[in-house]
C-alpha cells in the first residue's frame, strides 16, 4: 500500500465510508506492523496524512462548546493534536494508536495457540486468560451500558465489578452475565459449555434452557444437542487447572514486598514505583486474589499506612506524612 492509498483509505475511514472489504484491507496492513516500527516504514507525506486524518477526526469529535469553555476545549484540542503529532513525528504511532482515536467501539481479537496461555487486559480493567486453541472477540472500549464479549474456546475471566454495566459472555449458544466475579468457560466440538464459578455467581441461560445461577464453587455443564444443564461440583484439581498458568492467585503469606510488588506489576502489567525504599522491608499477609488494581493498592496503602498515586499504566508508592 502507497502513501497515496493510505491517506485515501485513512481518510475515508475516518470518515466511516469504507466497505467491509476496504476496512479489512486498512486494518490488515496494520495489523502486519510491529508497534515499535509501525509508521517508520512510511514517507513523510504518508506521516502528514495520518496526522492530518486523526486531527481531522478529533475536532469533529468535539461538540460545539458553550461560550464560556470555548478556551478551554480549544486548548484541550490543541494538546491532544500536539501530543499524537509528537508520538508520530517519534515514529512511534501504532495500529492501536490510530484506530483508538478514529475506531474506539470497534471489534478486537485476541487468539491463543494450544499449549499456551495469553492474557487480555480490557478496557474496564476485567482479565481474561485465554487457553487453548481460544479466540476472544471484544470491543476496543466498551459502551456505556454493557459489555459484551464473545468466547470461542476456553478463558479464565477475572471481571470488574460495575453494577451499572453488566459483564455478558457469549460462548456457543450459552450467555453468561455478572456483575463482577470470576469463572473458568470452556466449550468443545462436541457443543459442551462448562461454566465454573470461583468467585461470585453468574446468571447462564440460552435459547433453549432457562435462566439460572451459578456460585461460587459450583459448575454447570451445558449441551446443546441436548438443551440440557447438569449441575456438578468442581474438584480441587479441577480448580488448580483452571488457575494454573495464570496471575490471577494473589494470596499472600508473609510474602516479601518486593515479591508482591512482582506480582502486581506483572498481572496487571503496571510499573510500581518507590518513593522510599524502606517499603520493601516490609511483610504481607493478604488476600488480593479478585481485585482490581485500585482495590490490590488500597489494601496494601491500608495495611502499610502508605499513599498509593495511579497513573494508568505507572503506580506510585510512598509513606503517609
């Protein structure tokens, strides 16, 4: 794809003109550029018309402001263009970086290869671990009244709670919707879904079968050649494979600081900072299996009279005053 090309299809994109076959061409070729070199491989010109595309889109974004904010959204304007000029002119605009600004409802996808266990992070803060041959389809943000998901194959989900917008799981023909919880899905060839609940409960239901809900420490096994639901109890074992290869235990027993620090850092892929060193002297027995990372470092300020300052993907620590 020329320069001329992406500016056209960037354009138009923008601008929600494309047809299906145009976006998959568009976001094909982003989707073979690897984040840290994605724009180095266009000319100048090419670099002016994605600047010139997402600026293009910001302001039409932005509403038309009462007398009396004109100042300030005008400077506001001006400081996001200002900063996604830096990012490109740094040639380190991304795919995510470009479809963020122009796309942001837009369908993702994350893929797992058998053997493996990859982790997704999604916009609410919910974890999911993908297993298996697994495929997760999801939107880059979620709306305002729910989020919804689409499982093909078998995840661990840790989810937010927020009861103004309930979690719902599509996998086959079953829904699963929470509030906040945690559970283990995995579906088969065979139009097997089970469910199993480690925190929390779920309401399943499809089509076919009625509502019902599943609590903690409990499983369902769903069939779709049946349209049946049984009801079974998940073993010890059974729990530890659901876990296992993932970061979602975080209980603690008389842990290292700097060793919760690694685990925080890790499953919630934040960078912790220290303000004073003498925090690593300390213990930690605490059960932060389930929690967000606001509530992880709230619980930690609590029990080590800190002051906790999170800045997306950057944490800072230091004692109380």
């Amino acid at each position: 794809m020329d320069h001329k090309e992406f500016k056209h299809l960037l354009d138009r994109y923008t601008q929600g003109l494309l047809n299906q076959q145009e976006i998959e061409r568009l976001e094909g070729w982003l989707d073979a550029m690897e984040d840290k070199t994605a724009f180095e491989s266009l000319d100048k010109e090419a670099l002016s018309a994605s600047r010139e595309a997402m600026f293009s889109q910001l302001t039409r974004r932005i509403q038309e402001p009462p007398e009396t904010a004109r100042i300030v959204s005008y400077k506001r304007t001006l400081a996001i263009a200002a900063g996604i000029a830096a990012i490109v002119l740094t040639g380190y605009i991304c795919r995510k970086s470009i479809l963020d600004v122009v796309a942001p409802h837009r369908t993702t996808y994350a893929y797992n290869s058998k053997g493996y266990i990859t982790k997704q992070i999604l916009s609410d803060g919910s974890i999911v671990w993908l297993k298996g041959n697994s495929k997760l389809i999801f939107p880059a943000k979620f709306q305002d009244n729910e989020r919804t998901v689409t499982l093909e194959g078998e995840a661990l989900f840790e989810v937010s709670k927020d009861v103004k917008r309930p979690f719902i799981v599509s996998c086959r023909s079953l829904t699963t919707q929470v509030l906040g919880t945690s559970f283990n899905i995995r579906s088969n060839e065979q139009g097997e879904v089970s469910i199993s609940v480690l925190t929390g409960a779920v309401v399943v239901g499809s089509d076919a079968t009625r509502k019902q809900v599943v609590h903690t420490n409990e499983s369902i096994v769903y069939s779709e050649k049946k349209a049946s639901v049984v009801n079974v109890h998940p073993s010890r074992k059974d729990i530890h494979e659901f876990i296992n290869g993932t970061e979602y235990d975080m209980a603690f027993n008389d842990a290292s600081m700097h060793s919760v620090i690694q685990k925080i850092e890790k499953k919630f892929e934040v960078k912790i900072n220290l303000e004073d060193t003498a925090i690593l002297n300390n213990v930690i027995t605490a059960d932060m299996t389930d929690q967000s990372l606001a509530h992880t470092m709230e619980m930690i300020s609590q029990a080590l009279n800190l002051d906790i300052r999170i800045n997306d993907k950057m944490v800072s620590l230091r004692a109380k005053k």
